[in-house]
C-alpha cells in the first residue's frame, strides 16, 4: 500500500520540476500502477496528470507521444494506427486488461526501464529519442542503457516518421502474465533490426543478428529456410538469457529462434506488400 505524506499536482513542467528535486523521496506519480504494487512511504508525491503530458501529436517527420499518455491511448490512436503496422498498439494489447492499460503510462514505463516491458520492445524497434525535462534528448538505446544521471521528468518519446514496417511478438505462460520473452523486428529499404526483451533482462538490438540478415537480404531479395536457421543461432548466442520462474535460459533461447522466424516472415511480406 502507498502512504503519501504530501501531495501536489503541478500544473506545468517546471513546476513538477521544482517539486521533484526539492525534497529526498519526492516521487513523480505516473499511472501509479507499478508504485501501488509496494508497500512505501512517499514525502512528497508529484501527480503529473495536470502538467499536460497527455499527447500523440504527429509533425511533419516524427510522432510524439507525451509522457502521461496511457497505453489505452495508444492502443485507441488513430495515427499509431497508420504508422509502423501499429506496433506500439498490439505490443501492449495482451497486457492484463483495459483497465490497467487505462492507467498506465508511457513516462512511467520508459523512464523505469523495466526488464519485462513489451511497449519498450515495440519502441525500441523504431528510430526512437527519449526527451528528458532537464538533461534533453537521447537515442531509446542509450537511456535504456545508462538511465537518467539525476532525478528528472520523462517529458515525451519521439518516433521518427520513417517508412518501416514493424511487427511484434511475445510468449506468454498465461493471459496477463509478463512474457516469457518478447522480440520485435523492423525492415526498412534492405535493413533490419531486431530487438529482444524480457530475457529477462532489458530490451536490447541484436548487432550481430542484424548483420547477418542485412547480408543474406541482399543476396535474394528474401530469407532460405537454412538463412533464418543461422540468424536464430547468431541471436541466441549473442544475447543473454536468463533463468527465471517463468522460464530457463535455454527455454528462452529456443524461443528466441522461434520468435526471430516468425517476426521475419511477417516482416518481409509485410514489406514485400507495400511494394505492390
Ligand atoms: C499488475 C501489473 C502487471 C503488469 N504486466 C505487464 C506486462 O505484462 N507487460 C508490460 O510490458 N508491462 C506490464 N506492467 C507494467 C506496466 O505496463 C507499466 O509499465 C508500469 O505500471 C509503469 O507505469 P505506471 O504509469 O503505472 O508508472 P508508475 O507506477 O506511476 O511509476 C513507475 C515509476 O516511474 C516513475 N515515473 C512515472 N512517470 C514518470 C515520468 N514522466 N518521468 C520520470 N519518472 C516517472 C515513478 O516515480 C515510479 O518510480 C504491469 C504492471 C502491473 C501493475
């Protein structure tokens, strides 16, 4: 159960800021889904459903999805809806149920950089800057690595408009359990990229797998059965998979393969699509 102290609910940006770093435990309430799960004591909690984060704005090259946007809206965007397959909407569609999607939210989950999550998968596989309050924006792939250096506020993610197609995949013991192991793959022009989460470690891109597939792309214009054999082997060795309760390393790492197959196949036909 949370105890709250003392609550605020600014009404801009710096405001919030202000409150976050002035006191040690201020806490910035997203969804409040993830902190409920605890039993915690909060001095200060800074609700930010008042500071105007709740957005999908599209711009002329990119997408920007505010941070209080709630995985209910992306999954209810109409303009998700025309980029990217609508990745980002199916990656979150299997978890738990609408009204926990209802509630949770984009800033809550990217800025905690969770192991586990399937919408960082999905974002991951798209050109994606993370814009931090204070410090500014990075590249998904280096806050997902190094995190943010001092308390601030994830504002907003910004997706850039380009031309992939994108599609996701997960396993699951149950309905509404955390996946066992998630991958999403894009293709854009000859290029690939696949990122795999829930190892259970966090979201991270494939290097080598993508080397691979980017090389035997260009040879046939498709993936030989023998081709996404090889790549499921590259990726299983080049990333880490651990053991957990929901699954082995090994179990895992044969998921791994499965998974990398099917993302493919969907992707190329997804692309071979819009050439027609
Ligand atoms: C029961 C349950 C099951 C779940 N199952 C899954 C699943 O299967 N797959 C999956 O991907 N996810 C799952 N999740 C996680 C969920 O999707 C969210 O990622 C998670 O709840 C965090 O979002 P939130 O809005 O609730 O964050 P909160 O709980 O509000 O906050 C989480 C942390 O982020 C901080 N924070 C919040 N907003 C910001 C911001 N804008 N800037 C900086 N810091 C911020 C908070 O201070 C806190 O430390 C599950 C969550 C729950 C509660």
């Amino acid at each position: 159960m949370l105890n709250i102290k003392e609550y605020v609910a600014p009404t801009s940006l710096e405001e919030a800021y202000q409150y976050l770093v002035s006191q040690k435990g201020a806490t910035l309430l997203g969804g409040c889904a993830y902190l409920n799960l605890g039993t915690r004591t909060i001095p200060l909690a800074i609700d930010l459903s008042k500071a105007g984060l709740s957005f999908i704005k599209e711009e002329n090259d990119y997408i920007e999805i505010g941070a209080m946007t709630t995985f209910g809206d992306i999954e209810q965007s109409k303009v998700l809806a025309h980029y990217f397959n609508n990745i980002l909407a199916l990656s979150v569609s299997d978890i738990v149920g609408v009204q926990l999607r209802n509630l949770v939210t984009v800033g809550g989950t990217v800025y905690s950089r969770y192991g586990f999550s399937d919408f960082i998968t999905a974002l991951h596989a798209l050109d994606t800057k993370v814009k931090l309050y204070k410090q500014g924006i990075f590249d998904l792939e280096y806050f997902l690595e190094k995190g943010s250096k001092e308390p601030d506020i994830l504002e907003k993610v910004i997706i850039k408009k380009d031309n992939r197609k994108a599609v996701f995949k997960a396993m699951r013991n149950s309905h509404g359990d955390y996946a066992i192991l998630n991958l999403a793959a894009a293709q854009i022009g000859d290029k690939f990229r696949i990122v795999v989460g829930a190892r259970p470690g966090r979201a991270a891109l494939a290097y080598q797998t993508m080397e691979y597939l980017n090389k035997e792309y260009l040879k046939n214009q498709e993936f030989t059965s023998s081709a996404l054999k090889q790549a499921g082997e590259i990726l299983s060795e080049e990333l880490s998979f651990g053991s957990n309760g929901r699954g082995s390393s090994e179990y895992r790492k044969e998921l791994a393969k499965v998974l990398l197959r099917k993302a493919l196949k969907e992707v190329t036909y997804l692309a071979g699509q819009s050439e027609n």
